[in-house]
C-alpha cells in the first residue's frame, strides 16, 4: 500500500530519490495469522512517474522472459534436448542473446515456472489461475525455463542479519522453507500515485507506505539484530540508489 502526499515542489531530478522514514512490526497473537512489518520511505521524482498497476503484465512490466531454442520453441525442464543456440531478449536493450550451450540449470523456482501455455497463439497463465474461471482446453500446463523480468517489480527490498560488529549475511527469504527457492520474496510493486503528475511529468514527493506480511519474521529473525535494505523504480525505469534502515530489532519496532 502505498500513502503519500504531494504539492508543488521544486523540481527534481527524473531518477527516484528516496529517503528513510519510519519502520513498524505489527506482531498478532493469533496463530496463523501474519504479521507485517511496514516500511516508511521519502521519496522524490522529477517526473512523477512512479509506480505500476498490479494488472500491467505486459512489456516492460510483465513477469517473466523467456528462452527459446532454434526452432523457436519455448523450452522446458522436462525437454532432453535443446536445438541450439537458444535465444533470449535482453531487457535492457531489447537485443536477442544468442547462447550455444544448454544452460539450464537443476530444477528451482528461481528459473523455472510451470505454466498454463498456449504454444499455439503463445499465451500463458500465471500460476495460481482458477481453473473453474478460465477455459483451459487450448492450454497445456508445462515446466518453463525462464527468467523473472528484474523490471516486473517497482520495489527491491533486502534483510541483513548482523554478524559481530561490522559484519552481515544476507537473508534470502526464498529458501528459508523451501530447498528449491519458492519461498516468499519482498520484492513487489506501489500502484501510480498520481495519475496527473505523471502524465504531464511533473514533479512529485511525499512518503510511501510499504506493507511486508510473514508468519516468519519472530521465527526467522527472533531476537537478532537486522537491517533493511531497499530501492524503486520508475516507470521509465530508472532506479534510485539503495537506502538503509539502520540496525533494528524487531522488539524495538513494536508498535
């Protein structure tokens, strides 16, 4: 969720800056319920292009890029062999990579998904699709050799455990319950902020509200002293520079 203000600020420049705020836990007693750890963030943008709509799964926000070999096949888990060099779009610049090599790795979900696909037309389902709301006839569930598109999301979140003094190992949430690396990611998106300042490109500040939920942070995090890395994108795709929480306890954070 994001909550924000805004007024006719001086001008600033089109890359995202932000700025550290506030950081609360929410700790709820009832089993099974989540509780949240919620990020407060100042931000700046030139051109007040910030923030992308849950349902914009197309280019340059849709959720995954994929390989294709030389037949130009997506390819999958499951096939024996590749027809090299297979093929992927740089996100960056829009060129085709070619590879001449079978690159692909042991099964995870990092570089996997399965997929409801459509080779016919080339469509996809994403997962979780309800198969009583959607015709699924022309569409066959496979395991896709993929990447996650870095610009899907508009925020980039990163836990830090502390380890003596200076030192800090990060916390990838992904493979806490799962060998494969299907867990949870704090990675996601804000919605526009301001519809106007964005299409005219005006300036725009103010303070996002962002909301991670988990049944995980006491188990994971327990007593230990953390911290917070994170930055945004904009819809242009420009990103701010990574800004830090500080060190913190989650007891310290009790509200």
């Amino acid at each position: 969720m994001a909550l924000y203000s805004c007024k006719e600020p001086d001008p600033f420049p089109i890359i995202p800056q932000i700025q550290f705020n506030n950081l609360q836990y929410i700790e709820l007693t009832e089993n099974g319920n989540p509780d949240s750890l919620i990020l407060y963030f100042d931000f700046q943008d030139g051109d007040g292009d910030l923030g992308i709509e849950g349902n914009e799964n197309y280019p340059p926000y849709q959720d995954y890029i994929f390989y294709f070999d030389a037949n130009n096949q997506l390819i999958t888990y499951n096939q024996k062999e590749v027809a090299l060099p297979m093929t992927i779009v740089n996100p960056d610049d829009d060129k085709t990579i070619e590879i001449n090599e079978d690159i692909r790795p042991s099964y995870d979900c990092i570089n996997y998904e399965i997929l409801y696909i459509n080779y016919e037309d080339r469509t996809y389902l994403l997962p979780g699709t309800d198969p009583d709301e959607v015709d699924l006839s022309s569409y066959e569930q496979d395991t896709i050799f993929l990447e996650k598109n870095p610009f899907r999301n508009n925020i980039e979140v990163k836990y830090y455990r502390k380890r003596g003094r200076e030192n800090y190992e990060e916390i990838d949430w992904r493979y806490l319950t799962s060998e494969y690396g299907c867990g949870i990611s704090f990675d996601g998106r804000f919605p526009i902020l301001d519809y106007e300042s964005a299409s005219e490109s005006a300036s725009l500040e103010g303070t996002i509200k962002y909301s991670m939920v988990s049944t995980g942070f006491r188990t994971v995090l327990r007593k230990d002293t953390f911290s917070i890395k994170f930055r945004i994108m904009d819809r242009s795709r420009n990103r701010s520079e990574y800004t830090e929480t500080g060190d913190v306890t989650l007891d310290q954070l009790i509200r």
